[in-house]
C-alpha cells in the first residue's frame, strides 16, 4: 500500500490522481492522510475539475498530523512506499517556530515510520529553497550547489533544507529515498494558495511586475517524475524539478493574457519592494494581522538565480511541459 502525506494540498492532491489513473487492476492500494475533514473537499473537487470523480473514492483517508506520532502509527500499517509532500509553507517570520515544527521534526517522524517499518522507498518533495548558494565562480544552481548557513535564508528554505537532513539521515539508516527539489509549483484547483494566488492577483487587477526570476514547474511534470522514480532502480539521488527559468514579469503577462486582462504596467525596482516590505511589517504589528510582503518575499521577487535540470532529464530521458502553454490550458479548466 502507498501512503501520501500531504494529499489535501496541490502536488499531493494531482499525485493522488495521478497514481490511481496509471495503477493497474490489482495494483497497490492508496491511502492518504488528512488533518481536517473539511480540507479533504478540495482534493474531491480537484477530480471533479479533470472530470474524473469516480476515481476519488479509491482513496482511503485516514486523520493523521506528521507530527502527531500516534496518528502515524495507524497511518503506516501495512504500508509498502511513502510520498511525503506535506509541508507548511509560509514566509512570516511569526511562524518561524511552526515552520521548523512541521517541516523538520514532522519529516524526521515520518523517515522514523519509515525505518521501523522497512519501507521500500520514500520520496520527499522539497523545494528549491533548500537548494545551495552559488559560490562567486558559479552562476547555476544544480543539487550539487553547497549550502551556505552563513548567508541569509528564510525561515521556510532553512526548514526545507532541515527536513532534507532527516531524509539523509534515513538513507544512512539504510532506507532507500529520493529528494525532488520542484520550482515554482504551477497548477490548477488550488488558487487560494501557493502559485494559485498569481492567478487570483492577475485577475483582479495586478498593476507591479518585477524582473527577477526563478525555475517554473508543472504540477503534473511533478507527479510524473516522482512516480517514475519511485518505480526505477534510481535510489538516494536527489533532483531539481524545473521547466524554464522564467522572468516573474513574463509569468505574470502569460496569465494576464490567458484571463484576457490587463497586464501588470509598472515595475517594482528593488528598492521599491524593500520600502513595501517595511511598511508592511509596520501595518502587521499595528493591525496584528498577518504578513503579506516579507522581506524574504521581496528579496526573491527581484533576485535572478538560475536551475539546471540536466541531471533529471538525463536519468529519465524526459521532456518538460511548456509553462507558458500550460497556463494556457489549467486556466480553461
């Protein structure tokens, strides 16, 4: 039986999918973890969006919290193969505490299942935030980029590079994983949140762009991946997910253009962003609500770094989908 955490959010909702339409009569059965009964209805309606409903009921749910260690124990009975995909994902320094909690003491309880429970491989999707810094000779970031703790990361890259230190922890206990270090996530049904909120931004009438850029992704290429090497001989290798590496400006005119809106018309210069950030700090302790604009946000809005994907499309001989013809088809959903 395969276990996905993280099955409520947007990779481990498309995994899910993904995994009962490729699986065979007979094949391994799927079960998923949740926190809250209400959050299982936007996986549900996710197969309603592919038009693919009958298949949701494959899935067995059951109510467990990566850091809730009880919870796991029922969780992993009879389990065979592990997709970890749950995370909190957040760049509020408020959270930072909350951040650390989920993202590194829940990965460390889940590789702990994992060895006590002779699993036959684990799959962890991290982020390109836990990738390293480029050393004044380098200009592409590949996985083997050496991490840097002497410059600034947020409290979310530092978690994510935490939980990676779990996972090859568990390797050296003799358990057989694989890292995916995706992009920007893009895809469709989760617009409230992650990627999905440049949709909704564009939508209602986004007016700055920035010039800074980062590595793109399609959740299905994603999913894809993931399951081909969990079925491959490829072990204790970890990968960097992206498309392209795209400027956000030309991100943001393909959505803009694809919801047939206006594109965003004025640039946000670094400085710019530093004196939104700092005014949105003020605002937050003044109305205690939470942060909107970090100066780890801003920072990365106009910093230019650059992904190679050389190492997954030479051991998968694969293709990426094109970001910008796919916003084109997740918007017409």
């Amino acid at each position: 039986m395969i276990l996905v955490t993280g099955g409520t959010g947007l990779v481990g909702a498309h995994l899910l999918l993904h995994l009962i339409e490729s699986r065979s009569i007979g094949s391994e059965k799927i079960r998923a973890i949740y926190r809250e009964a209400k959050s299982i209805e936007k996986t549900k309606n996710l197969f309603h969006l592919y038009k693919k409903p009958h298949l949701f009921d494959a899935i067995e749910w059951i109510q467990a919290d990566i850091t809730d260690v009880p919870a796991l124990e029922k969780a992993f009975e009879g389990i065979d193969s592990v997709y970890h995909c749950a995370a909190l994902i957040s760049f509020d320094p408020k959270d930072e505490n909350l951040i650390r909690k989920t993202n590194i003491e829940g990965t460390a309880n889940i590789v702990n299942f994992c060895i006590a429970n002779a699993i036959k491989k684990l799959c962890y999707m991290s982020s390109i935030a836990a990738l390293g810094d480029l050393a004044s000779h380098e200009k592409v970031i590949t996985e083997e980029t050496e991490w840097n703790p002497e410059k600034p990361h947020s409290d979310y890259a530092i978690s994510k590079y935490g939980a990676e230190m779990e996972i090859w922890r568990g390797q050296q206990e003799g358990l057989q994983v694989i890292i995916l270090n995706p992009g920007v996530i893009i895809g469709p049904g989760f617009w409230e949140q992650g990627s999905g909120q440049l949709f909704m931004k564009v939508k209602k009438g986004m007016s700055f762009y920035t010039l800074g850029s980062s590595g793109f992704v399609a959740v299905t290429d994603v999913v894809r991946i993931a399951t081909q090497l969990m079925k491959s001989e490829i072990q204790n290798e970890s990968f960097t997910l992206i498309a392209k590496n795209i400027i956000f400006r030309d991100i943001l005119n393909s959505i803009a253009d694809t919801l047939l809106v206006k594109r965003p018309a004025i640039h946000a210069k670094p400085l710019f962003m530093k004196i939104c950030w700092k005014i949105d700090w003020i605002l937050s302790n003044i109305f205690m609500q939470k942060r909107q604009l970090t100066s780890a946000i801003a920072k990365a809005s106009y910093s230019k770094n650059e992904y190679s994907n050389e190492k997954i499309t030479t051991a998968l001989n694969t293709e990426f989908l094109d970001i910008h013809q796919y916003i084109k088809e997740i918007s017409n959903l």
